[in-house]
C-alpha cells in the first residue's frame, strides 16, 4: 500500500467517480482502476461497485476512506516535522 493509493481511496470516495478521481490524482483512468484492483486483492475487500454509476461506496470503502484520510495526515504531519528541522 503506498500513499498514492491512499489519495486514490480519498480521491474516489469523494468523487462517486473513477474519471473524476483519476484528473483529481492526475492519473489516467485505466492506472486507477488497476491500482483499486491491486487494493482490492490486497485487502481481500471489495472497494467499489465499478459497474454501477455513480460509483457506490461500499463498507470496505468506508472503513478504508477513514484509515487513508487517517494515515494521509500522518504522512504530512511528519513531512512538515522533517522539513523543519
């Protein structure tokens, strides 16, 4: 799990929209499904219900949204630690 896919979970779970949250992480649309794919076997988790529009939250996604925005703030709050020392 990297930090881009913890912003592709954000970007998704606010957009409702695969098309939308790949131009929000400036990633193509393809790149984001294969990357929710690899989540989703990864976590054993269905994230989303890609072939319904818009796309519906699921509980894996729900769950997953609160440990990426979570762990999202972790990774900035230490960045701006290191940049100030």
């Amino acid at each position: 799990m990297t930090l881009n896919e913890l912003k592709f979970i954000v970007a998704l779970a606010k957009a409702h929209n695969f098309r939308k949250a790949a131009e929000a992480c400036f990633v193509s649309q393809p790149a984001l499904s294969l990357a929710v794919k690899k989540l989703e076997d990864e976590l054993g988790v269905l994230l989303l219900e890609a072939s319904v529009r818009p796309t519906p939250l699921t509980s894996g996604l729900r769950a997953y949204w609160w440990l990426s925005v979570t762990l999202l703030g972790v990774a900035v709050a230490a960045l701006g630690a290191l940049l100030r020392l």
